[in-house]
C-alpha cells in the first residue's frame, strides 16, 4: 500500500524555534520537536519527496529512504527548498538529474538559489542536478498517479495534491473552488495549521478546523505547526478525528 511519510510537520522556524527557551516537560515529547515541513510518498515502485526542508539529509536517514524517484516543490519560501542541495548524493547515486516538478514562477526561483546546479562543472565536482519540468494535472510516479491542485498562500500559488483517498494541503490561508472540489470525499487530509492567532498567510487553528470540518475527511492531521502547539495538551481538545501531526507519522492510503 502507498504511504505518506511525514517528514517535518514544523513550520517555518521548526519547533524548538531558535533564541527560544523552552519548558522541560514540552521538550521531553517528541514530537514536540518539529523540523520544517515535507513529506515523502512511498508508492508501489518508487518514491516521491514533496518540498525539501533544510533538514532533508536528516529526516531521509531518520525515516530510512534511500531513493527519490521524482521531487515537487510546493513554492519556493525558504522553509520548502533549503535542502534541495541534499538531492546531489541522489544525482550522484543514480547518476541521472532529479525530476523537480514546479510552476514556472517557481523554476525561476530554483534557478537563481541553485545556479550551480545548471552551470557546467568540473569533472568529478559532485552538483545536483534538477530536471525542472512544469506541473501537470497528474503526475505518474513510483506507480501513483499523483493529482496536482492549486491553493493560495497569502498573495502567492502553492500546490496541494491528491492521490487516491489522501490529500496534502501545506501553507494555505484559501481554498479556491476547483481545489476545494478535488478535496471531498478524502480518507486522509493533512492540512496547515500554523499556529493558534490568526496568520496572513496560513490557516491558524480555528479555520483550519473549520476547513477540516467542511471536507469532513475522515481522519484529518494538522501541520506546518509552531511551539503553539503541545502535542499531547492540544491533542485532547480536538475534535474527533482531528489531529497533530509529527515527524515521523506514516500514513497508509
Ligand atoms: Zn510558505
């Protein structure tokens, strides 16, 4: 059976956020300890990594995956792309460039934060390399046909997907209609719940919820969290059926 992985359900900051002390009972739970948000989808024949958080080396070795087979890159904030360096022991490894899914306008961004990746490098220089192909309204991969939506993030586009019964909603503070379509009837959502007050950007915890409770998905997990969030604490006021996230949570759909 395919499985999500989630990788980091940490917002921008990841939680311990630095400069910040924390109690010692919130960091004596795991998952309190969020790094930035991504997962991976393990399908039947290959794997495919949503975003690549500045912790990507890390959570790879955490979860115990060794191949990539194809990357989509959700939108280029910091938090999204920062590990995208990491793809290059992949290159290496497969001796072939890495496909990266992205809009046009992201591609620019990939381009201007990594151009050593496209330029000519010595032999023997180890580069990533990133076979940057525009989005289709389904990608094939590792033996998933993996749909692709577009939600709003504050004023910019990010991508939501969907494959089967799962769906996975990151940075989103707006649904739009055609999105919102796709989005029903789901087994599984994972959907962006910042933090408890209200964001520009994102949902916080009220619309998330709100937004949970209308897809009515049977099980919903929340993530892109912040230290607003203890896990346990916040777990026992939620609704049923809704829950936080953590790194390392595996989903099978
Ligand atoms: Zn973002």
């Amino acid at each position: 059976m395919p499985t999500c992985v989630v990788l980091g359900s940490g917002t921008s900051n990841g939680v311990p956020m630095l400069g910040v002390e924390y109690p010692d009972a919130f960091l004596a739970n795991p998952k309190n300890w969020r790094t930035r948000c991504s997962i991976c989808l393990l399908g039947p024949t290959g794997n495919f990594l949503v975003d690549c958080a500045p912790e990507l080396r890390i959570q790879m070795a955490r979860e115990r995956i060794y191949d990539v087979e194809a990357t989509l890159i959700t939108h280029t904030h910091a938090d999204h792309v920062m590990g995208m360096d990491d793809l290059r022991s992949l290159c290496v490894k497969s001796g072939k460039d890495m496909p990266v899914y992205a809009w046009p306008r992201y591609q620019e961004d990939i381009r201007r934060i990594y151009p050593y990746a496209f330029a000519a490098a010595p032999p023997g220089l180890e580069v990533p390399r990133y076979d940057l192909r525009d989005l289709p309204p389904v990608i094939a991969v590792g033996g998933m046909q993996v749909e692709t939506l577009e939600v709003v993030h504050g004023k910019i586009p990010v991508v939501a997907i969907r494959v089967g019964g799962f769906a996975y909603v990151t940075d989103v503070s707006e649904i739009p209609q055609p999105a919102w379509d796709r989005l029903q009837g789901l087994e599984t959502l994972i959907l962006d719940a910042v933090r408890i007050k209200r964001h520009p950007n994102h949902f916080n915890l009220e619309q998330a919820l709100d937004v949970a409770s209308r897809l009515s998905a049977k099980k919903t997990y929340l993530t892109h969290l912040s230290h607003d969030y203890d896990h346990e604490f916040t777990n026992q006021s939620l609704p049923k059926g809704i829950e936080l996230a953590w790194d390392g949570l595996r989903i099978e759909f």
